[in-house]
C-alpha cells in the first residue's frame, strides 16, 4: 500500500475492512493515516504536534483510540490514551499512565479493552473502559518485555518475548509464543521451531491462528548480508506455515481485516512500509 521511504505502521482497519489506519511521519512528527485498499494516497486523520501512534478501533468499532507519546523531557513518562469518534468530533481524553506502550480492544460482544506498561522486565496488564478510562490490574508476566495481542473475543493474550540488542544486532532465545488466559490465568507456550527468533505477534480475525514475522539468523535483523526473513501463520495447535519468504524484506506485525480477507503486513527493507495481503 505505502511504498516510499516514510516509516509507516499499520495498527487497524476501518470497521468495513475497506481501509487501514496507520501512524506515519510523512509529515513531520507520527500522525495517523487512513488509506482506503485501492487508493494509492493516504488522508490525514489526526495531526497536531504531538507524536501518535497505536490507532487502533473500540470494541464497537464507533471511535479509534490512540496514545499520545510524551513530550521529549518529560520525567513522568505519561502516555496517553485519547478516543476520537469515526463519525466525526474532537478528540476526548481516556487515562495516561507512565511507561505504557500498546492498548488494544477486542470485538463485540466482548468489551474488554487493555493496556500494558513495563517496568525493568516485568510487564502488567490493565483493562480499562473506552470511555472513562476506569479499569484495574489483570495480569503481570515476568521475564519481559513483550509484544502481545489480544484475541478478537478476548478471551486470551499472545506475548513475544522481545529480543535483546548486542553488538551484533538484536538477539532472541527460545523463540516461542506463550497464551495466557484472562478468565484464569493459566498459561500455555506454542514453541516455534526452526527459527532463530520472531518479531511481534498477531491474531488472525476468527482467532484460530496467529501471524508473525521470523528470521533465521541468530546476529539480528541484518548481519553480513543475511537474508532470512518470513512471514509465518501458526495455528493453536502449533503448526506453523511460511506464508512469505520474501528474502531481505523484514516483516514486523499484520494486522487482519475484521472480514478476513486481508492482512496490512508492518515490512521493509531500510524503511517501514505497508504491504497488503489479500485472499490469503
């Protein structure tokens, strides 16, 4: 979809999966973007000053909420989560917590909404209300940070333990997805072998399945030349299929279309772009 030189980050689609929302700093600071599916040019949905990110949908689908990052100096490491209407109005104010760095809602019926902050390794869960910001403690999983994903019924959170930057590059062990449960907060890991290590992680859009990024090498995302990144599916039962092996092309994160006829792909080569899967 966005094949220039911006960096460019897909986080949801539009309720009728006819167009992506995406943070990009084509314009100065990270603002969100809406670009329909067969349009080549992006509009501006939320700008301003401030950095934006994580535009991602309500449970109902009526509103996208967004973290607003903090100021660069400021000691209180505050984001924010605001909430802005699809149909049109000013932005409200949701919560602010230190340290925190992704939200995500799943579907009706559910209305469980949930962000997370890390301290050291240590990362915590807390539901919150989309409208009020009301919400308490679910979870804390040790052995941090990670990348998660809530499941579309919200019944179950996906973390990726994230790797850990050396010399040569960023290093994982023991490449693995690990399912907790929210009712009872039982845990399972889905191992995924064969690989070197793999990025973020992603429900597929009825839930049986997951997308994320992989690459072979042990030294990084590029080391001496290496090319092995994929784009890979695994189901429940840990099977896991290369959907794409596109050589040098890394792959971040999908984000799939509510209909489940597309996937917006976070991929580049020296920049971050969106590609776009469709009839997979």
């Amino acid at each position: 979809m966005t094949l220039d030189e911006r960096q460019d980050y897909p986080y949801s689609w539009t309720p009728d999966s006819k167009a992506v929302f995406f943070a990009s700093d084509r314009d100065g600071p990270s603002h969100i973007f809406k670009q329909a599916i067969d349009q080549t040019q992006p509009e501006l949905v939320l700008g301003g000053n401030d950095n934006l990110w994580i535009a991602r949908l309500t449970p109902d689908g009526s509103a996208l909420l967004y973290v607003v990052a903090p100021q660069e100096g400021d000691l209180s490491r505050n984001v924010r989560i605001m909430r802005v209407p699809l149909a049109g109005g000013p932005s409200q104010f949701v919560l602010q917590a230190p340290m925190m760095w992704n939200h995500q809602c799943a579907r009706l019926p559910s209305t469980l909404c949930i962000y997370s902050r890390t301290v050291q390794n240590q990362e915590s869960f807390f539901s919150f209300d989309p409208l009020n910001g009301t919400g308490k403690l679910l979870a804390t999983v040790e052995g941090g940070p990670f990348n998660w994903t809530l499941s579309p019924d919200g019944k179950y959170l996906a973390t990726v333990k994230r790797g850990f930057q050396t010399d040569f590059g960023i290093v994982q062990t023991d490449p693995g997805i690990q399912i907790l449960s929210i009712a009872d907060g039982s845990k399972r890991t889905i191992p995924v072998p064969g690989w070197a290590g793999i990025t973020n992680v992603d429900w597929s859009a009825d839930g049986k399945s997951l997308w994320t990024g992989a690459f072979h090498t042990k030294h990084g995302w590029r080391f001496a030349g290496l090319e092995s990144f994929a784009f890979l599916n695994i189901d429940l039962n840990g099977r896991v299929t290369a959907t794409l092996g596109k050589g040098n092309v890394s792959f971040y994160w999908a984000i799939s279309s509510s209909d489940g006829r597309h996937l917006a792909l976070a991929a580049a080569t020296d920049s971050a772009n969106v590609l776009l899967l469709q009839n997979f």
